[in-house]
C-alpha cells in the first residue's frame, strides 16, 4: 500500500533517479550515524583525555541515542506540518552544533549534553529520511530510492568509524568532530541546491500512535528491530574493549574496516532485492549475526576467525536498516510517518541499551561476554521474524498485499 503523502509529485514521471537529492539524503544519514556512532572507534582516548572510564566515554554513544528517543516521536509529530527542506536544513545544523561543541568541550558533562543535543536533532532526521526519499520517485522506485538514502549510514559504519579510530592514532580526536562539522555545512549547501521542497502533512491526516502500533505487522518490525540493533550496539559500541584482551587493540580500525566494506555489499543485496526476498533477507540477517556472535564468543583467540567474524556481521547488518524500513512502511500504509518514528526511537533504544548494558557487562565480566549476551537477543528476533509471516515480514512481491 503506498501512503497518500509518499506519493511524488506529477513531475516526477520518468524512470530515472534524482540521484544527487538521494545522494544528499544519504550523505545527511552518514554524517548523522557517524556522528552518533564515532566515538566507538576513539573510546580509549576520549576516555584518557575527558578523565573518565572507557565505559563511562561509551556513555556519549547512549547520550546521543537517549536524545533520540526522547525526540523522534513527539518533534516528528510536532513538525508534521513544516515544509520537509526547511525541517531537515534545522535539524542538519543542529548537529554542526553538536559536533562544534563536542570538538571545544573540556567537560565531560558538557560533552555529554553536546551528544544529547545531537541525538535530539538526529532522531528527527531518521525519522525524516526514508519519507523523503520515497516522495522524491514514482511507487515502483521506492525500494531503490530508501536503499540509496539510507546507504550513508552503512557506509558511515564501513568507513567513517575505521577511520575515525585511524583518526584517533595520528591527531587529537577533537579533530574528527571538528572536520564533522565543515561537512555539515558543506552539507546545507548540497541540501539547499538538490533536494526538493515537499510541504507537511495536516495534523488531522495521521492516525494516533496508539492506532499504528495496533496495525498488524507493525509490532514485530519494530520488535526486530529493538533486537537486533540491541545486540549489534553491544559489539559494536565496545569493540576496541572486546578487542583488547585478545591483544588486537591495534587492530580495532581494520576489524571495523571489515565489518563496513562487507555492509556494503549487504546494501547493494538489500536494495536489489528488498521488493522480492525481504523476509528471506532478513532471516538471513538473523542467522548470520548469530553465527558471528558464536564464532566471536567460541573462537575469539583466533584472529583469522574475529575477521571473519567481522565479515558475516557485516553481511548480516548492512541492509538491515533498508529492510526495517521497508517492512515497518508496507505494514503501517497511511500510518507511515508515524510507524518510521516508531522505528527510529526502537532503533536508538537499541543503541542506548547497548551501551548500557555492555557498559554493565564490561563492569562485571570478561569482555567475551558480549558476544554470548548478542546471541541471546538474537534468538527472539530471528523468531520472531519466522512467524510474522502474514504480516511484518511476508513473503512475495512487497506493495501487492
């Protein structure tokens, strides 16, 4: 079912991709992950240099996934009528000033608040980013169109990370937010000269949130989610931490570079095939991260087996937020806006309870614990994911139900 304001405008008749808006679109996803997620790849020093643990500096991570989760649902309902540019251009310079003061601050509350500030305005663009796309294309593109905007956060993940952790080895990492903040201006500019103006939707045309979490299909999606980023967050917020006593805390850079260049290849899969295979690909995502968790959690000590573990999460995680997004959007139809809210706060409660719990982990036990504790909050995703085969996550052609 395609929602009445996903639909493009009357000038958008021929086949071909706006790709330099889309691309915008993406280039806004991959500053706003990297943005939440660099830390992750810098924790030793951001910790050695603000005088806190490392699991309290992993703490910028859930700050910054908090915000989200606080704002994703009441400013996507506060803001539903705004012109769309105008929203996504505030909320694209609220994170430039996120990062400005993440890159100045001496103070770790003021840090944390900066990395608040971030997840308040990067929760609205999540929430923000896969609607857009899909009013940029005629329906039979919307698949496509929601893998080329969403595919700068993988990419932030494959390279922005690994070479924020690079990063860290040569220069101060108060740099990386400080060149985090010239691209979001360079951002703006892009923004302004590509992406199309779309007007808000009317209050009165959404239903209730209550409503769309009633919608069949609707639970599992954002259950799946809630799951799996939960597990993926574990790993991947404290991979420098994990990594350490198997003496490769040199290696966290190359471990991630892994991990990301494979989530392209998962991107590139996802997108071809999300209209036809959807609820194959993410069971296949599911095992996968579960075979990678096991290898992590029996075969840790072997270096070949971490890379190679790093490959199949890789696989497993790249298309995921394609996937997510498109099932959450099939099943909730005039619900969407609200449904894609839904699964933005899911996705950073995923995040936030990552590095809470992983924090709470590290605290009490062997780092290797954080494979076994990903395994178990695979389980109930890949189960559930089974058996939402009438709606969430259906098998056959997607918008012919």
């Amino acid at each position: 079912m395609t929602r009445p304001d996903a639909l493009p405008p009357r000038s958008i008749t021929n086949s071909r991709l706006p790709l330099a808006g889309l691309l915008a679109l993406a280039a806004t996803g991959f500053i706003t992950l990297l943005t939440e997620t660099m830390p992750a790849g810098m924790l030793p020093e951001m910790s050695r240099d603000l005088g806190v643990s490392e699991s309290a500096a992993g703490q910028s991570v859930t700050v910054f996934a908090i915000g989200a989760i606080l704002a994703a649902i009441p400013l996507t309902k506060a803001t539903i009528g705004w012109p769309r540019r105008h929203l996504l251009l505030v909320a694209i310079a609220g994170l430039a000033i996120a990062n400005t003061v993440t890159a100045l601050s001496e103070s770790f509350a003021l840090t944390l608040a900066a990395r608040c500030l971030g997840g308040i305005v990067g929760g609205l663009l999540w929430a923000l980013l896969a609607g857009y796309a899909v009013r940029m294309v005629p329906s039979h593109q919307r698949g496509k169109a929601m893998a080329i905007a969403m595919a700068g956060a993988i990419v932030a993940l494959s390279v922005g990370v690994p070479a924020a952790a690079f990063l860290a080895k040569l220069v101060e990492w108060r740099y990386a937010f400080g060149i985090m903040t010239v691209l979001t201006l360079a951002l703006i500019v892009w923004v302004i000269a590509a992406v199309p103006n779309f007007p808000g939707q009317p209050k009165g045309s959404r239903l209730p949130l209550t409503r769309t979490l009633r919608i069949p299909g609707v639970a599992p999606v954002l259950f799946v989610t809630l799951t799996f980023v939960l597990a993926h967050s574990i790993l991947y917020t404290y991979i420098a931490s994990f990594l350490k006593p198997l003496d490769m805390a040199g290696q966290v850079d190359a471990v991630l570079l892994t991990f990301g260049l494979v989530s392209l290849v998962s991107i590139w899969i996802a997108g071809a095939l999300v209209h036809r295979r959807l609820r194959l690909l993410m069971i296949l995502a599911c095992v996968l991260f579960a075979t990678c968790a096991l290898l992590l959690g029996i075969f840790s000590s072997v270096p070949a087996l971490v890379y190679a573990s790093a490959a199949l999460w890789g696989l497993a995680f790249g298309g995921t937020s394609t996937l997510l997004q498109t099932a959450v959007a099939e099943a909730a139809g005039d619900a969407g806006d609200v449904a894609q809210a839904l699964l933005t706060t899911g996705w950073n409660v995923g995040i936030a309870g990552g590095g809470i719990i992983g924090g709470i982990v590290l605290s009490g036990l062997d780092a290797s614990w954080l494979s076994w504790v990903a395994l178990a909050l695979l389980a109930p995703a890949l189960a559930t994911v089974l058996t939402a085969r009438k709606h969430g996550f259906t098998k056959g052609e997607l918008g012919s139900r």
